[in-house]
C-alpha cells in the first residue's frame, strides 16, 4: 500500500516560512478553501494554517543550536485521529495513506485533535469545520498538472529543498532512502501512531587541521627569505 | 486542555439525570422488595421527568460544543470506533427508555405481566427500568470514555476517570432523588440521602486517587521526544504564529496555579464534604430544605469538579507552543 | 463531499496562467501567476527561471494578500488646505490635477535651481529611470536606498575587488568546501542564497557563520562563531595577519593578478609616498588602473615592470629603486599593518578565543592550499599567457549588512575582500564569482559631477548623480571644499558615498544645509518610520515650520502603494500600482539579476488591472519628464517622445544609436543580438514568450578570471559591458584612498578638505585595512550604554514592507527585543516582561524574550515589525502598533558633536553608510504601574479616501469569489 508522506530535513532548513504561506495560499482557494482569517488587519490576528514553522534553542551560550521546525500533519499510519471521529469525517485514503477531513461530513467537535498528540488540526473558527494538511491531495492526484508539479505546494515552494516527498512504503523512494540514510525519525514514537512524515537531523561537517598540514613544504615564504648579503663578514672570516 | 463549559454542563448534567433515574428504579426496587414503603406513580413518573430534563439540558449544552449541530446525526455512524459516537447513540436510548420508563409510570401500568419464582411480580416499568439502568451505565461508561481512552492525555487515561463520572453522577443523581423526596414530603429521603453520601463517599475516593495521581506523574514524552532533538536544555522561542491559534486556545486553560488550587479546594469542599455534613445535618434536624440545599452546592461543586478535570489534562502537543516571539 | 482526486483544481473557473517577476522583497524571483476568473489563485516560482529554479519563499507566496491589501492607495491625494501636515487629512484629485501641481512646481525648480528638487527612492528597482530622471531634470540630489542599505558593502568590495555581494556576486557554493558567512542579517539575499547553501550542507561542505547572532543561516551552520557587534575587522584582521605569519596565502595568485607585489613609496617625507612607483609612459586619460607599475625582481635584485615575463617578483621586503627611492611590495606594507593584530589582541575586542581564530585561518588556509580544484578549461589571461585550465580554492564568503552597517564598516570589508584575495578566491571555482556586468574597473568610470557648476537652469546634470570617485577631484565639492548635494554625498565629510546618504536628507533639508530644498519626492521609501533613523524626531522635522509659519520643507511628494506612515505627512500622494500590475525592467543599467556564468535581466508584465486610479512610477516620470521637456523624453520639437513606459523600455538608448538600453535580451531588429543591438520594436513579446527572463550563459572559457580573462574582456567590450580592456587588478593595496589621504595631509595638489575634516580623512582614507572602534562608541559612554542593539528583517518579511499582509503579519504579529537570560538578569527583568531600551538619542518600551542564541553584550529585534497606530491598514488596535516597536527611535542620525562638526552624519566617514548597528543601549524593566504598550505612541493615523474601508472580523480568501463577494 502506498503512503505518501513528507520528509523534512532539519540539517538545512533555516526556517523562512515558505512553506506555510505557500500552504496557505495553494489551499486557500482549493478543495480545502478558503482557510480563513480571523481579525486579519486587527489585534491578536489568527486564521487557519495546515503548517507552522517554529523555532527552538538548545543548549546554553555559546554552545547554542537553533532549530527550525515545520509541522503539520504527519498522516500516521495508525492515526488516533481517525477512529476517534464520531462521524466518520476523519479519514485515512486507501490508495495512498493521506489522512483527510471529509468537510460536509464534520460537525466540528474537535474530538479528532483532542486525539492527536502533535496538534496537527486546527479547526476553521469561520466554517467551523476542522481542518488539516492534505498534503495537497487536490494538487499530488490532479493529472491534469505536469507531473513535477504533482507535489504539495510546500514542497515545490522550500527554497532549500528540505521538504521531501513521496512514498515511504517504496523503499526506493526518495524518501524512504533518505529515511535510511540520513537517520530520519519520527515524532512522538513513543505513541505507537506510526507517523509516516518523518524528519531528518541535523548532521555537522567538521575539519580537522592536523600540525603537518600547517608545517608546508610549498610555503611560500620561503620565497621571501632575503637574498644572501653581498659583502661583510661572516663566521668563516673570523673564526678559528 | 481549556475547559469548555458545553461539555462541562452536559457530563454533569447528564451525570445527574442519569443518577436520579437510578435512584428511582433503586428506589422503585426496595420497594418491590418492600424494603421501602411503595411511592405513588406520580412520585416516579415527576423523578423522570426531573431526569429527562436533565438529560436534555445536557444535550443542548452539548450542542454549543459542535461547531456543526445540525449534522449531528452523522455523528452515531461510527459506534464501531468511537467513544463520542456510541455516547451519541446511548443518550437518546438513555433518554427514551427513562421517558418511557415515566410514561408508564404516569400511565399506572404497573399491572404484572408475569410473576417470577412467584414473589417478583414483573410489570413494564420493571424491565423498562432494567433496560434504562443499564442504557445509563453503558452512557456513564461511553462518557466517561470519551476522555478515557485518549491515551495521550494520561490525567484521563485511566479507569479512576470511570469510577469519577460514575460516582459522582450516581451521587449528584441520588442527592436530587433526595431533595426531590424532602421537597415532596416523602419518607424516602433518609434512604436516598444514605445511598448519595455512600456514591459522594466512593466518588471522593476515586476523584482523590485520581488528584493524587495526576499531581505525581510525568508526561510520557518530552520536549526532547516531540522534536526528535536529544538536548537536555531545550526550549521552544517561536510558535510560528503570534496572535494565538487553535492550538493555544483550546488546549491550554491559561488559569494560575493559585486559582486551581483554590478551585480543587473549593470542589473538594462543596462536592465532597459540604453535602455529606448538610445531609447528615437533614437527618438530624429532619430538614425538607437541607438535601435540597446539599444538591445544588454538589451540583455547582460538580462544575467545578469537571472545569478541574479540564484543567488537569496536559495535552501533548502543548510541548509545541510554549513561546511566542 | 467532493473527492478530492475526482476533479481538477482548473476545473474551478476560469483559469490563465501568466508570468512574470516578483517584487516581495529585492530577490527578483521568477515567478508564475495563475489567475481564476481574473483574480490570482495561485503565485509559485517559474521551474525555468534561472535565480529561483522554480522555488518561492513566504513572502512570494504571500503576494495575494498584497495585491488585495486594504492598504492599498487608489486615488491621487492631495492635503486639504488648512491640515496639518502628519494628520492624513487629503482630497482625492484627478491625476490631470496632481500633474498641473508637478508641473508648475517642477518647472519653476528647473528653471530657478534644479537642485531645490530633490528624489530620493527606496527600495525601488528602477534606478536606471530615476536616476536618469534626476539628471536630465538637472538635479544632483537623487538617490536610492542603499546609503542606508549595504553601501559600505558594495564599495568596500568594488574599491578592492571590482564586484561585491548579491547582485554583483557571491560564493560559487556549488564548488566551495569551506563557507563563512560573516555578518548576514539573517536573510541577505534570500532564496538563490538558501538554495545553494542547502545544497552546499548536503554534499557535506562545512559552514561557519561568525554573526553575533545564531537565527536564520546561522541556524544550519556547522560552527557558530558569535562575535560582538562592530568588531569583524578585527577577527578579518587576526586571520589575515595568522595566514601571512603561517604562509597559508596563494602567492601566485597575488603576484599575478593583484597589486600585492607592486612597489609602493615608501618615504614619509615625500609627497608620493603611498603612491605606486609608477614609470613615464604615455597612458590614455582612463578609468582603469594603468600597468605603468613595478616589481621587484627576485633574480635581477631591482626593479622591473610589473608582469614582465619570466618574472619571479618579491612580495615581502624593503628595496631601494635605482633612483634612491626607497619601496616596499603591497604585501610587505599589509605585513607590517597586521603585525600587531594578532589573535590575541582580537580576543579581547572580539570575544572569539584566539585558538578559534587561529583555527578559523588555519581552516582556510589549509582547505583552500589543500583542497585545490582545477577545471579542464582553456583560457587565456590579459597578458597573452595561455592556460590549459580553470584552478580554484574552494572557501568561499558571504557577508552583508552586519559588516556594512558600521561607521567602520568600509574598512572592515576591505579585510575581507584582502582575505579572499590572499586565499586566491576571487572569481574562481569554489570562491567569489562575479555576476555581469560586474568585474567592473576599480572604481568604475561613472562620476558625480566636479562642482556646483554642473548644476545649472534648465540643464541636464554635468556628471552622475552618483559615481564612483577615484581621486579628490572627483568630489562633488564647492570652492571651500564643502557638499553641493543635499545629502552631502560626494564631498569630503563622506567621500566615496556612492549610493548617496538618503537617511540625512530630511535632517539636512530641515536645518538648511548645506542649503534649504523646496519639494522632496520620495518614492517607496519609509521615511517616517522604518527607513529613518531617530524617527521620532524626523517626523517632528517633516512638519516643523519656519519663522514665517512655513513647512521648513516646503512641498513633499510621496509615491508609493500602501499607506505607509509617511504618506501621513505628504502634500502630494501618488498611488503606485503592485507589482502584478505593471512593466518593470531589471535592468543591465542597474542591478540585474545576472548569474555566475552570464548575464540575466528580467521583465515585469501586469497579470491583473491596477486598482483604483493607481498608476505605476515609471508612467509618473516619463509623463513628468514629458511635460517637463526633459531631454531624454521629448523630441527636437519639444513634442513627447515616448508613449508610456514600456515604449521607453524598448525604444531608449543610452545615447542615440549607442544599441544599449533597458533590456539586454533580444535586441536588434528582430531580436537576434543581446546587450547591444538596435530597439526590437517585439522586445516586450520576446520576453513575455521566455518566462520575463534573458539569460545569456557565457562560453566556459568566459566563466572565471573575469578581471584579467583577455577572451571574456574583448567579449564584453564587444557587447558594451565595459570600456576597457584592461586586467582590473586587485586592490591588495588601495592608492584610491591613499590619493585622499595625501591630499588631506595637504600632500596632493587639487581639492583640499576643510580645515575640520582633515584628520578624519587623513585616518579613514587608509590605503591597507585597519580596525578601529565604531565613531559612535568612541563618543558616547559606552559605560553607560554598555549594550549593543541590533535589528534583523525576519525571512517571512525580509525587504518586504508588509506587515499589513495579512498572511505574514499572523507569524510576526509583534516583535521583542531579543536578550541573553545573563544579561536580563544582570538587569533585573525576567523573561516576557516589558522593559525600557534607552540610548542616548531615545528610548523605547519593549517586551523582552530571552534567548541563549545571541551574544550577551547585544540584543536585538526583527526590524520593521512595529508600526505606527493606524497605519497599513491595520487597526489601531493592531499588535504592531501595541507591542510592536521600532529600534529606530533610538538610533542617532547624527553623530554627538565633534571635531570634524557639529552635525556630522552617523554614517561610515568614507562612505556615508548608516551606521544603524553601532548604537548603544541601557536595560531596566519597565515600572509595573506603566501601560503595557509600547513606547512612543503616535496619533493613530486616519484612513485615506480612496482606501478600502476596513475589513471585518473574518477574512476568507477565495480566488474567483473574493471581490465579486465582497461587492455584493
């Protein structure tokens, strides 16, 4: 069985937010649209975004890292979400693992994200309906659209290409070699959700400048060292 | 989790229409085993109605819960699953058979229809009230389910959640039985008001336990877990957002820890202590007003026993909105 | 409900799918615009587009709610007679009637004093048509942002380089090794930068970044250098002085293609000395650097011409010249400069260990010696050597406005372009590439004009409005040797200012020196607010008035798209079109968009109708220059000459039959040559039909050594690039300002600064790179203000003045100043909670966050997210007025009074950069009795006429039913 999911790759990504407003713009106006805005040019603006980028600190100065990290639906292959649902409006796809929100279907109880763990649902306040990321399911399946732009709008968007895309169930995938390769992991695993969205860590190049290397035959200022002086004594004038 | 006084308002409510219709057919049942003197049918038939009222105080307030109300039909299609749909589907059985339950009472069929071991002369309201009691079981048991089975939220995930909404509806429910029978003037107040004391007294067990659980144990995952980044010092700077989210309002209650303590004391008081004293005070001093008096203060100490349940549960993905910049 | 997957998202309406350029921040990404039903759906990077490669960044993405902003002007506005100036009290008029008012105002300007009219520009991108605006008006008092933007940065490098940063080059990251990025507030330049560097991480380059900051890049960095604000020339220092001690430098780079071996007077006493020993020959009057120079021969043991063949000259020593003149090689004279700086001297001013910096050069020395690439290549250099093959060492550089923004930053980039020339870096594999039409000659041959005579009635200018000055007699300076520009660009108090000082225009223009103006038009330039510094009392300025109850500036014009705060204090309002609603040119003429390995300019074609009455800029000017009579814009008649502005862009020539104009692609007749080539009448249609984009990819021989690359030079002569084919050889050593150090030391005959500057130059103008303290730091008590204070422009809002997108503003609704947990307890204030920031200019009431990611001596905050109530639309309620704020405020215009003046910019003394990150702080927590706002509050600002009235609670955009809803 197919399962599409995301990977996103924390070791480059520097947190410029492309992929939530890139979100909010594909879906706004699509199958899962309009996402609405809450006091949009007024106090305390909030509207409905299917991805956020947040940012976390570890460690102490100067030894401090920075971290940007995306989040939005993970589309668990055991999804707490789901089950949960009394109506039947949350959804995992068959054909290809996608956890979706049936819209006419919800009656906005919220009980899907009391169930999920990660905060990935945000209910539409306006429509009062809840939402999620799709992971572009209208654009990943329209074959209208060529395909190297069957992809979710983030990840055409992420400008340094941390968000992967594809099937995680195909161990040739980009992703699942990336997964494989790259150490990436899953949040929360603790639960047992099984998120097929994983994520790769940050991974450090270092260089190590060993004492021969800075000891050179070609240096180049022995190029420089002073002609022999002309005239004047020397110890062989001098000494017996 | 941010308390949301729709739900509040429909487990205590429903707590206590389903408890007062168990203390009539307990009642209805001594009686029959003539261990109490045998009330009028307008005695069962106004309990019920107090009962169904409740029930459907409850189930408007559930409505301000749902964004969607007029689809919630659609929200008994997956009993297979879930909690909140089989909840869906045993409140208005609950309700029907505790209507029909009063109905008959109202309509004096109380006739037999047969005899069992010839000393238990079985009428309608008798297997109407089984079927009753038992649909307000299987909705103590799917309410409380609801909260549960969400196995992320461990204040909750836990049998003593149950036991709670079991025994403090059983007792909210009995206490009302008890007013209802000293503001009617019958002589069943001392029974109701013994078994109410007993359920306050089980239900102040398990909501200690679960008090004393919930202040001692830590969340299974972490920061650390939440992000996949093995760092002992690590702290979110920015949620992404600014102006708050779904995420910040509905998971957070936002409320002091000076207020919660106050809160927890104050339901201890009135859910636990204030009606076992004033029923025993009733006995006492034969008060018709006192059980009335140990209802409401239970009732209202019940809200706030439930807007502290709220308040308890630490969601897991709070991990991931601790600070905004 | 519907299946997601049984139908199309085209299916929805009416679908077009245009392209065209972006315009969110200064990027200039290619982007694709899909309309539904008229209205835009869908902004996504063009897949075909050379900069971008098909990405887009938030700010891109966000494009929709810019273009359907309820900030947005539509109606010329004039002041209502009898308002106060700041109280957004306007009359909507015709456009017919906003230009009458220009024209007669205009012309009379013209004909009395040109330069009583001054433009200055923000972030525009049309300088080539501003700037030829300015001219042909006559005026010298034009100019865009980047005095107060990177200037240091672009002069710093092009004086030492021939090219610098951004649109003029960068690290070829897709070779390098080794990557340092050093001072790069946060996103600068955005998504070209971030598709390489992520590129760079992943095939497993390691990347440093030295930034007193950890967010952004710096974040993926492998190594976080933090350092203290205002100090990177020192560390540059430290490192270049380490390479030199351990011999990590590539000799045969510098003795071949800079000036490092090239003999310098070395004799105090002479009027000479610091001036190349140059032998007589007959040189053509140029802007080049003759090779009139010499070497010392290592074999002969004397002098010689510099590149003779068989050559091998001395780099370091002290010679005598036949003649008795005592010389010394460049390299030998930066010896001798970096001796004392040495590692440990830089701890202490840096805060970087010195076994770091040490290790730092051994880094790059060692990558770049050790890891050498060399591409199969053929090319031949300027002094007929052919070579079988292209070398490079892969450590590359980036860095911006954390270098530039200091009063010391021209000098402290000169130490890093002299690094990347000791490391052999420049315009080869893996190090610095340089982007058309840069390598450019050192300076470049545009100069501003030599006198208050070129400014004359009814005439064009005599000279540029900006230049590149060479020497003393290039300055823009009265017979006393003081400014004729209104910035006082050009003259000795800020010489090199070649972007001119637009952040001291309305201080001077207020105060009337050195002259009073009398109509300031500022177009897309946030002078009230953001792009000024002590912006409390620049407001106050724009509404002061004289003795007589006359504005002190007497008529302001204001162009620009939203209702910006200064529009507030405008007489005269233009409603600019968005950029989806208009022709643009990324010109050759200005800052293209060129990539390493040729030239690339673009093209902006509107996907949807202007709003309201907008009207685009560039159709302001040309009917302006029209009705004006400008040279350029009418014909020998007087009748106009240019429909609008996209029959400009195709028909304009530089000069009549000079084939160079706006765009580079497609010229000729039929569109079959490139850069120099007759106007194509299908030059519009010929872009459209390439995605608004010319990209011309250089043979590969052409690609690298562009300063000395005979092949690429004769090339780009050929295509009109530059004048000359001459090696622009490297300015190891600058006698560029040693020229104004000399003539400051009353040493050089010609233009001699006034009495009160002669120090000052005499010690700036240093021909070899030198640390010394920020101006600022050096005049105020910094014991007293111990702090650092900087600002970042986050990446969701980077360069694109729009906190009244309605997407962007939800991530940063308002800002905090940023604080290491250290400090805010030192100070006495917890996390979260409202302090006071108080300079010497200003203070401000701000909320504090703390953060382990910056360095404890400094605290920042994300610039330009605080507004002033009322204002972009917003409520005045809005965060951005009520918890946000603006560092500005604090941050002086001026220097405090001093020996070279009384009103002396806060500015780089070479340059005239804004010296934005030098100011200094205090912290205490705010009184718990206090408001908890955000200190100063304005007046809210007023709706405008013509302005949408404000949006309700929600907002839910839906392309094809957004308008159409809201009409109903």
């Amino acid at each position: 069985m197919t399962q599409l999911a995301l990977v996103i790759d924390l070791n480059v990504c520097v947190g410029c937010h492309a992929c939530v407003t890139s979100c909010k713009e594909w879906n706004t106006s699509g199958w899962a649209g309009p996402m609405t805005d809450l006091r949009p040019y007024d106090a305390d603006p909030s509207g409905t975004f299917f991805n956020r980028v947040q940012t976390y600190e570890a460690g102490v100065f100067p030894h401090t890292e920075t971290y940007h990290f995306p989040k939005s639906c993970l589309h668990c292959e055991d999804p707490p979400c789901v089950p949960v649902c009394p109506t039947g409006a949350s959804y995992k796809r068959e054909d290809n693992g996608v956890v979706l929100v049936d819209y006419d279907k919800c009656i906005g109880c919220k009980y899907c994200a009391w169930a999920c763990p990660y905060g990935a649902r945000e209910i539409d306040e306006k429509q009062r309906v809840m939402k999620k990321c799709t992971l572009c399911i209208d654009r990943i399946t329209d074959l209208t659209l060529a395909e190297s732009q069957r992809k979710p709008a983030c990840v055409l968007a992420c400008p340094t290409n941390a968000r992967l895309f594809g099937d995680v169930h195909d161990s040739n995938s980009a992703v699942s070699v990336a997964i494989r390769e790259e150490g990436g992991y899953q949040l929360q695993p603790e639960w047992g959700t099984k998120p097929a969205n994983h994520y790769l860590p940050r991974r450090k190049t270092r260089i190590q400048i060993h004492e021969d290397e800075l000891v050179r035959a070609d240096n180049p200022l022995k190029k420089e060292q002073l002609p022999t002086p002309e005239a004047g004594e020397t110890l062989d004038d001098v000494a017996w | 989790m941010h308390p949301a006084f729709s739900v509040i308002f429909l487990t205590t409510l429903i707590g206590a229409g389903q408890g007062l219709f168990l203390a009539l057919y307990t009642g209805q049942l001594y009686s029959l085993a003539q261990l109490l003197p045998v009330q009028s049918e307008y005695f069962y038939a106004l309990g019920s109605i107090f009962a169904l009222a409740l029930l459907v105080a409850g189930l408007v307030a559930s409505v301000f819960h749902l964004g969607r109300p007029e689809r919630a039909w659609r929200a008994a299609t997956q009993w297979r699953s879930s909690w909140l749909s089989r909840e869906v589907i045993a409140l208005p059985a609950a309700m029907g058979l505790i209507l029909l339950y009063g109905l008959f009472h109202y309509l004096g069929w109380t006739n037999p229809l047969f005899v069992v071991s010839a000393t238990l002369p079985v009428d309608i309201t008798l297997i109407v009230g089984a079927l009753a009691t038992l649909a307000s079981f299987v909705l103590f048991l799917c309410t409380a389910m609801i909260y549960a089975s969400l196995r992320f939220i461990k204040a909750w995930h836990s049998p003593l959640t149950v036991a709670n909404f079991l025994f403090l509806g059983i007792a909210s429910g009995f206490m009302l039985a008890a007013a209802l029978s000293a503001y009617m003037g019958t002589e069943l107040v001392a029974f109701y008001g013994t078994w109410a004391v007993i359920a306050t007294l089980l239900g102040g067990v398990s909501r200690g336990s679960s008090l004393y659980r919930n202040s001692r144990f830590r969340c299974k995952v972490d920061m650390q877990s939440a992000l996949g980044v093995h760092h002992a010092q690590l702290h979110q700077k920015a949620q992404g957002f600014m102006g708050g989210s779904f995420n910040t309002r509905e998971f957070f209650h936002g409320k002091s820890d000076a207020f919660l303590l106050m809160l927890r004391y104050l339901f201890l008081l009135m859910v636990f202590v204030l009606p076992v004293l004033l029923i025993l005070f009733a006995y006492l001093l034969e008060s018709s007003r006192l059980p009335v008096a140990a209802f409401v203060i239970q009732y209202i100490g019940l809200v706030m026993e439930r807007y502290h349940f709220f308040t308890e549960a630490r969601h897991p993905q709070n991990l991931y909105y601790q600070s905004m910049a | 409900m519907l299946d997601p997957t049984a139908h199309s998202d085209s299916d929805m309406g009416r679908i077009e799918v245009k392209e065209t350029t972006c315009y969110m921040c200064a990027c200039r990404c290619g982007i694709r615009v899909t309309l539904r039903d008229g209205e835009v759906r869908y902004i996504e990077g063009n897949p075909d587009h050379p900069l971008n490669k098909g990405v887009i960044c938030a700010k891109g993405s966000s494009g929709i709610m810019k273009q359907y902003s309820p900030a947005r002007l539509t109606r010329p506005l004039l002041r209502k007679p009898g308002a106060e100036r700041g109280a957004s009290e306007f009359e909507e008029i015709s456009w017919e009637r906003a230009f009458e008012i220009m024209e007669e105002r205009l012309g009379g300007i013209r004909a009395e004093d040109p330069k009583k009219f001054a433009l200055f520009t923000g972030r525009d991108q049309m300088q080539a048509l501003t700037g030829m605006f300015a001219k042909q008006f006559g005026t010298p008092n034009y100019a865009a942002h980047g005095g107060f933007c990177s200037v240091n940065m672009a002069a710093g490098l092009i004086y030492t380089i021939g090219g610098s940063f951004w649109e003029f080059g960068g690290p070829d990251l897709e070779r390098s090794k080794l990557f340092i990025m050093i001072g790069t507030a946060e996103d600068h330049h955005s998504n070209p930068m971030k598709i390489a560097l992520a590129d760079f991480k992943r095939r497993g380059g390691r990347f440093i970044s030295i930034n007193p900051i950890r967010t952004g890049y710096s974040a993926i960095a492998d190594e976080w250098v933090p350092i203290k604000p205002g100090t990177d020339g020192a560390l540059l220092l430290a490192i270049i002085r380490e390479l030199i001690q351990t011999g990590l430098y590539d000799r045969e780079f510098l003795i071949k293609y800079t000036n490092a071996a090239e003999l310098v007077v070395d004799d105090p006493q002479r009027d000479d000395h610091g001036l190349f020993r140059r032998f007589e020959t007959h040189i053509e009057e140029g802007c080049f650097d003759p090779e009139n120079k010499l070497w010392w021969d290592r074999e002969l043991d004397r002098e010689i011409s510099t590149h003779t063949p068989g050559t091998d000259p001395r780099l370091l020593g002290s010679f005598t010249l036949e003649d008795g003149t005592p010389v010394k090689p460049a390299m030998q004279l930066l010896k001798e400069r970096v001796e004392e700086y040495t590692p440990e001297w830089a701890e202490d001013i840096t805060g970087i260990p010195a076994g770091t910096i040490r290790r730092l050069a051994h880094e790059m020395g060692v990558v770049a010696r050790d890891q050498k690439i060399e591409l199969p290549i053929q090319w031949t250099d300027s002094w007929g050597n052919e070579h079988d093959s292209v070398t490079g060492n892969p450590v590359s550089f980036h860095a911006m406005r954390g270098l530039a923004a200091h009063s010391n930053g021209f000098q402290t980039i000169r130490a890093l372009g002299i690094l990347m020339t000791i490391l052999g870096t420049i315009d080869r594999p893996g190090g610095f590439r340089h982007k058309a039409p840069f390598p450019r000659p050192i300076p470049p041959c545009p100069k501003p004009p030599r006198g208050p005579q070129g400014v004359q009635p009814n005439t064009p200018l005599d000279g540029m409005p900006l230049g590149w000055p060479a020497k003393p007699d290039d300055l823009f300076v009265d017979g006393a040797g003081e400014a004729v520009r209104i910035d006082k660009a050009f003259s000795w108090e800020y010489p090199l200012s070649v972007h001119g000082l637009m952040h001291n225009v309305i201080t001077n223009a207020w105060r009337g020196d050195p002259y009073k103006i009398d109509t300031l038009l500022l177009f897309m330039a946030n002078m009230a607010w953001n792009s000024s510094m002590n912006t409390e009392s620049v407001r106050e300025m724009l509404r002061d008035r004289d003795e007589n109850g006359e504005y002190k500036i007497p008529f302001i014009i204001v162009a620009d798209a939203f209702q910006s705060e200064t529009v507030a204090f405008a007489d005269l309002v233009l409603p600019d079109t968005s950029y989806l609603e208009r022709h643009d040119a990324m010109s050759m003429l200005d800052r293209p968009i060129s990539e390493y390995d040729g030239p690339v300019d673009s093209v902006r074609i509107p996907v949807v109708e202007p709003r309201g009455d907008c009207k685009p800029f560039q159709e302001v000017l040309i009917e302006l220059g029209s009705r004006l009579g400008l040279p350029a814009f009418v014909k020998g008649d007087g009748s106009r000459k240019f429909r609008n502005y996209p029959d400009f862009v195709t028909n304009y020539e530089t000069s009549p039959g000079s084939g160079i104009g706006f765009l580079a692609g497609w010229r000729g007749k039929g569109g079959e040559k490139f850069l120099k080539g007759e106007p194509n009448p299908r030059q519009w249609e010929m872009y459209k039909e390439n995605g608004c984009v010319y990209h011309y990819e250089l043979p590969r021989s052409y690609q690298y050594m562009r300063n000395w690359n005979q092949g690429y030079l004769e090339w780009a002569r050929y295509h009109g690039m530059t004048r000359y084919v001459e090696p622009i050889t490297l300015h190891l050593y600058s006698e560029v300002l040693q020229r104004f150090r000399l003539a400051a030391q009353g040493k050089l005959p010609g233009k001699q600064p006034p009495e009160r500057l002669r120090k000052r130059v005499a010690e700036h103008f240093d021909p070899l790179p030198f640390y010394t303290a920020p101006l600022e730091h050096k005049l105020v008590d910094t014991h007293h203000y111990p702090i650092n204070a900087l600002t970042q422009r986050p990446m969701a809002m980077y360069h694109s003045w729009d906190s009244q997108n309605a997407w962007l503003r939800q991530i940063h609704t308002h800002n905090y100043l940023f604080v290491n947990p250290k400090l805010g307890e030192a100070c006495g204030f917890g996390d979260g909670e409202w302090i006071w920031v108080e300079s010497p200019t200003s203070k401000v009431r701000c909320m504090a966050r703390f953060t382990e990611a910056v360095e404890p001596g400094t605290v920042w905050t994300w610039n330009a997210i605080g507004k002033a109530a009322g204002a972009w639309g917003l409520s005045p309620r809005a965060n951005e007025s009520q918890k946000g704020f603006l560092l500005n405020h604090l941050i002086a215009e001026e220097l405090p009074p001093c020996e070279a003046g009384d009103h002396m910019s806060n500015s780089d003394p070479v340059t005239g950069q804004a010296a934005w990150f030098d100011v200094r702080v205090r912290l205490y927590p705010a009184g718990a009795e206090e408001p908890k706002q955000t200190s100063p509050q304005f007046e809210p600002m007023k709706r405008l006429p013509g302005q949408e009235s404000r949006r309700g609670k929600w907002q839910g955009y839906f392309a094809g039913r957004f308008r159409r809803k809201k009409e109903k």
